[in-house]
C-alpha cells in the first residue's frame, strides 16, 4: 500500500512530444495575460536550438520550462506550472532538474526575463541561485513595463573553456583549404548567401591585450540570440538609399 502511494506520487522531467502540444497551450492560457498561441508553441518546439520541457505527473502535464541554447548559455522563455501544485514546491524541484539537464549538455549560463512588478517569479528565481543584472525598459506591453535580466552561473561547470592558450591560428585558419566558414558562437557554417558579422579588433596600449588582433563571426541567428542579452540595445537606423 505505502509503495503504491509512493509511486502515485512520483513526478519526472521528460522532453516535451508533438502530442504534449495542445495541453501545453492550455497550461499557457492559465499562466500567462497574453499566453502565446498553440501555433506560436508548435513553432518554437521545432526550432533547431529550442527545449520543451515537462513535468509530467503520469499522464497528466502540470507544468514544462521553455528554452534556447546556445553553447554554453540558456535562455530560458517561459515557465509555467499549474495553480493547484504550485504549494508542493514543485516549481523550485522541476527548475533544479532542468538546469542539471542544460548543465550536462555543457550549458554554464541561463539568461531570463521577467516583470518588475512580479515579485513572486523575481523571489522564485533569486530563491534558485539566479541574479539580477538590469532592466530592458518598456519589454512588456499591456501593461507597459520595465523587464528586469536576471542570469545563473554554474558554480561548478562539467565543461570549461581554457582561459589561455598558446595556440595562434587566425579565425578560421583551419578552414582556408576547404574555403568555408564558420560561426565562432554556434560552430555552423556560414553559407556563400548568408548574412553574417565580422569583427576584427586589434587592441592598444591601454588594454591586457595589447598588441593581439582578434578576429570573429557571428551569424544572424546568433546575433539575434545575443543582443537579447544587452543591457542597452544596439542602434538600428534604416538605409536612405538602396543602389540597384
């Protein structure tokens, strides 16, 4: 009998399925002012970077986490569970199993962004290790508002980059005989028609790195990925004139 009760009460963390959709967007519609469409949901979860996770309690959903990856850092989208287990704690148990999931795939950072005045998700995230970093004013609309960054690091990450290294290959340089061209963010390659940013910086006097050039690439969908971080948005100002 208490072994039955036991395994009634068991909860698990699993990769979200095409058919988990639909119970997903109700879920949505409980948690959210503007929940987004199950279409909207659809399209996110076959997006190449993107999870779905959730908390399924047997057959029933009660709650999942949507995020984007990329190398070593997270964005975390949404997350949602529903109002009746709330009190159980299970919010703070399905975030912790979560994040161990990204730690492994070498994820050392997760980025998100929440309301100002939302001070129950601000405590949540605190409670779980994340901090606050800045605010990226007037995020949200309906009602207009401020939308606080937090992140968390990994105090103890499975994966780390080096910190120096003695080897001087210029970007790329392992790419010359096949002439392609990577994105240093995501490793893909960058296609003759894509778009993409290239930035070579040689630094002076009053830098640590003075005397080094760094060069780099970045493709547009990382690019994207990667403002969303700043606390201070780029500035985008349109092309008078277009020659033919």
């Amino acid at each position: 009998m208490e072994r039955d009760k036991q395994n009634a009460r068991e909860w698990h963390v699993h990769k979200a399925q095409p058919q988990d959709l639909p119970m997903i967007a109700e879920i949505e519609k409980l948690s959210f002012h503007k929940p987004w469409s199950e279409e909207g949901i659809e399209s996110f979860y076959y997006k190449k970077t993107s999870d779905i996770y959730v908390w399924r309690d047997r057959n029933r959903i009660s709650g999942y986490i949507m995020a984007e990856h990329i190398l070593e850092q997270g964005e975390l989208q949404r997350i949602a569970i529903v109002p009746f287990i709330r009190s159980m704690g299970i919010g703070t148990l399905f975030l912790q199993e979560f994040r161990e999931r990204y730690r492994k795939m070498g994820v050392e950072t997760i980025y998100l962004e929440v309301r100002e005045s939302n001070n129950i998700a601000r405590n949540f995230y605190k409670k779980n290790g994340f901090e606050e970093h800045g605010r990226r004013p007037k995020y949200y609309t309906n009602p207009m508002e401020d939308a606080i960054l937090m992140f968390w690091d990994d105090p103890n990450p499975l994966q780390t980059l080096p910190v120096e290294t003695t080897h001087e290959t210029s970007y790329n340089e392992s790419c010359k005989e096949d002439k392609s061209m990577l994105c240093n963010v995501c490793g893909n390659p960058l296609k003759e028609k894509s778009d993409f940013i290239e930035v070579k910086k040689e630094w002076g006097y009053f830098s640590d790195k003075d005397t080094q050039i760094h060069e780099f690439k970045i493709c547009e969908r990382c690019y994207d990925r990667m403002i969303k971080q700043f606390e201070i948005p780029p500035r985008v100002t349109e092309k008078k004139e277009i020659l033919s």
